[in-house]
C-alpha cells in the first residue's frame, strides 16, 4: 500500500508545477488514489479519443481538481461537466466569479471560482481557485492553485 | 496630461476584466464599478493597494491575448495610444511586463488616492477621471 502511494506522488509531482501538492496527498492515501485517477487519466482518455487541446486540458484539471476532493464520488457525466467549468473558469472567468455546474441524472452540482491571478517569475499565470461539490445535500469544498502551461494546459500546483 | 492618459488606461483595463470574461455569456456592456465591487474582497468600498494589484494583474492576464505572459501594442489596441504604451515600456522592447504595467498603473493609484489613505473609492475614481478631462 505504501508503495502504491509514493507511485502515486511521483505521477502527480511530474504533473504539478510544484511540489507542494504531494506532501498534502501523501498524508491522505484517499485523495492521492483519487487525485491521480482523475487527472492523469483523464488527459490521457481525452488525449487517446482524439480531442482537441482545450479538451484535454479541462479533463486534466476538472479531474485533478475533483478526484481531489470527492474520489470517486462523481460519475462520468459529473466529471465532465465539472471538467468543463473548471477549465472555463481558469481560462476565461475574472476572479471573484463563480462557474457553476449541474448533473440533473445524478443530482450532484458544484463550482469553480478563480480567487486569485498571479504571475510567476518565468512568465507563467497561476491562478488560485475554490471549488465546491454538492453530494446528496453535502457540500465538499477545496481550495488550490492551478497554472498556465504553454500548451495551455492548467495543471494543479498543489491541493 | 500624463495622468489623464493613465486615468484612461485604468479605466479600460478594468473593464477588460469583464470584457474578457463574459465571453459568449452576456452581451452586455462591461461596468467598471460592477468590476470594483468584484474586486473589493472585504466589502468595504474601498480598493486597497493589494485589491487594487490583484485587479489589475487579472486585467493583464485577460488582455493578454495567448497568454504569453506580455502585452504587446496590438493587445491595448482601443485603449492606449502608442505614445503612453511607448512611455510605459521602459525596456523599449515592445513588450510590456506585467511590472512596468503595474508600476505605471499604482502610480495612478496614488493619484487617485488623494487623501492618502491607502485605497480609493469608486467616487475618487470618478473623481480622478473628471479632474483628468475624460
């Protein structure tokens, strides 16, 4: 088991910015295991489907981002829909702006609001963000940085 | 005059914060005082120098276009005459770092800031762009 989940940091350190996200999931075996479905994975089903960058892209964080906080409470079509307003609200949505989602065949909603645009010394954007989930009437909520790849790629910076 | 041109700019980059960002969502005019509310975290009404940072540094990453990290003339096209673009980029290469724009915007903060407090109000700003002739 442990060594399942320091296979599991070395894939979420080659995808992150920094490091600081593994200490975090180190110390929650959970959220590693879900975190790193989500978001390797979900790229690489995007990636393997043919889809376009912006696609990917949204797979990767929305999953990263999600897989975090709830596992594998979410199916398929949350995932996605989460995905999608995570990515939208990196690229295109002013901080203090909330993007909302909602699954009507599952019942679960959440959002993603960019809390936060900053610029690192090499010229990339980060941008710090809070995210909600609502499970059967319970709200789950996370907080975490994401930055800009030149691909334009968000990839998690820690969570 | 200087001051009036940068007044401009302050005014235009906020609004491009919502520009950017309605995208296809709704085609209604940007407000810049809906953009300042937005902005005043602590509900205050008033924009401190880290509000006012954090504002401006998310009108940056909107105008600029592909997100290469600096702003180019073609990016401020409408809002800035080449002239105060010209005067903002001290390196003189074209391309204006995220630095010399905020260098250059908090330096109209201060104008704005006429009471020396530490933030400014949507009426100092109002203020500002009467005194500056806009």
């Amino acid at each position: 088991m442990r060594k399942g989940i320091l296979k599991g940091c070395a894939v979420v350190t080659l995808v992150a910015v920094f490091g600081t996200g593994c200490a975090t999931m180190q110390a929650n075996p959970k959220t590693t295991i879900g975190a790193v479905g989500g978001g390797t994975v979900g790229g690489l089903i995007a990636a393997a489907a043919g889809g376009n960058p912006a696609a990917i892209a949204a797979s990767v964080i929305g999953g990263m981002l999600l897989g975090g906080l709830v596992g594998n409470l979410l199916d398929e079509r949350d995932k996605r829909l989460a995905s999608e307003a995570a990515y939208r609200a990196m690229e295109s949505t002013p901080t203090g702006k909330p993007v909302a989602w909602q699954n009507p065949d599952s019942g679960h909603s959440g959002t993603v609001t960019p809390t936060k645009t900053y610029q690192s010394a090499n010229g990339t954007y980060c941008r710090d963000y809070q995210a909600t989930v609502l499970i059967d009437g319970k709200q789950e909520r996370a907080t975490g940085t994401a930055c800009r790849q030149p691909d334009g790629n968000w990839q998690i910076a820690n969570s | 005059m200087r001051q009036s041109l940068l007044g401009a700019l302050m005014v235009a980059m906020a609004l491009v914060v919502f520009a950017g960002s309605a995208g296809a969502q709704s085609p209604t005019q940007p407000d810049w005082k809906e953009s300042f509310r937005l902005h005043d975290r602590n509900h205050d009404g008033r924009i401190d120098r880290a509000e006012f940072q954090d504002w401006m540094t998310d009108a940056f990453y909107f105008r600029d276009s592909n997100h290469k990290g600096y702003l180019v003339q073609s990016d401020l096209q409408g809002t800035l005459s080449p002239e105060v673009f010209k005067a903002m980029n001290r390196k003189g290469d074209g391309k204006l770092t995220m630095k010399e724009y905020l260098n250059a915007l908090f330096r109209d903060f201060d104008a704005i800031d006429v009471n020396g407090d530490g933030s400014i109000t949507i009426e100092e700003i109002e203020a500002y762009i009467q005194r500056s002739g806009k």
